[in-house]
C-alpha cells in the first residue's frame, strides 16, 4: 500500500514537473525575428541577416537561473542584398557553409542587471567550430504567447577564421538579435 502511494506521488511530481517544463519552453521562429550583422566595409557601414532559427529557450522571469539557451540560424541564409556577394560568403574564406552549416549560441548563465527592463546574458557562440565566450544585455518583453529576446553584442570576426586580413573590410561585427520564440506547446 505504502509503495502504491509513493509511485501516485512520484507520478503526479513528475506530471507536475513535465507541464511546468512545457510552459516555460520556447522555439525561436524566423516569423518575427531579425539576427542582423553590420561590419564597415570600405569605412561604410554594411550587413545582412541570417534566417533558419531553430533550438530550445528555456526561459522564466521569475527563475532566471533555470534559463537555457541553445539556438542556432542556417549559415548558408545569409543575405546582405547582394547575391554575389552571398555566394562568396558561403565560400571556404568566409563562412564555410559547406562544413559549417550552422552558427549556434548556448548559454551558460542569465542574470540580472541593475538597469530597469534588462537581463545579462552569458554563453559561447560557435562559428566554423570555433566557440568563444559572449556576454550582453537583453531585454526580454512577453509577446504573443512567447518573448522576444533583443540585444546585441561585438564580435570579431577573424576570431572564428571568417575573411582574411584586410585593409577595407573591419575585423569587428556587431550583431543585433531580436528573437521571437513561441511556446512549445503552442499556448
């Protein structure tokens, strides 16, 4: 009798600890959401976009030590308005999207900060299979069942062997996120 209550009591835990999993599960869709990169070229300002989004976010305001990120955008997306410029990209010398198909972000810490509305977010970015370490500010605005996820942050780009050395194109890039990520369960 007693092991018949524990088993009713372990499963009830565990349908508990399912459904609050599911509520606090998001999937990052394209539909709403930017990754956007913007590098000088020549000394002007120019960028493109990725699409492709896909992952997990695990994310709860009120339990920011419990939050995951684990997302990545298709490399072979990428779009900066200019097809021949494009396909090189894709190429060995930049992105190497033949061998290197995602770019993806995993979290490893969320925190507050002291400024109204924002979050800090730790992680690594892995590009051409090289990770390192990122850290910015977010903000974090509930939306249509979901969130949506904004910040930014600076990389450099010869850090993950994407381009050589090079007199007009910068080796910093700034990419700007804002991410829209549904419910799992659609809810």
């Amino acid at each position: 009798m007693l092991n018949m209550k524990n088993s009713i009591i372990s499963a009830f835990i565990l349908m508990l600890s399912v459904q609050v999993f599911a509520q606090t599960s998001y999937t990052p869709k394209d539909d709403g959401s930017k990754v956007h990169f913007v590098i000088k070229n020549f000394g002007v300002n120019t960028g493109g976009d990725f699409t492709g989004l896909s992952g997990t976010i695990k994310f709860d305001p009120n339990n920011l030590s419990a939050a995951d990120f684990d997302v990545s955008v298709d490399a072979g997306t990428i779009d900066t308005d200019i097809e021949s410029r494009d396909r090189d990209m894709k190429k060995t010398e930049y992105f190497d999207v033949k061998n290197y198909p995602k770019i993806s972000f995993k979290s490893t810490k969320v925190t507050a900060t002291n400024k109204a509305g924002y979050l800090y977010m730790f992680g690594n970015i892995t590009i051409k299979g090289v990770t390192k370490e990122v850290k910015f500010p977010f903000k974090a605005t509930a939306k249509d069942g979901g969130y949506l996820f904004e910040g930014n942050f600076k990389l450099n780009r010869r850090d993950f062997g994407v381009g050589g050395s090079s007199m007009s194109l910068s080796d910093e890039v700034t990419v700007t996120l804002s991410v829209l990520a549904n419910n799992l369960n659609g809810n």
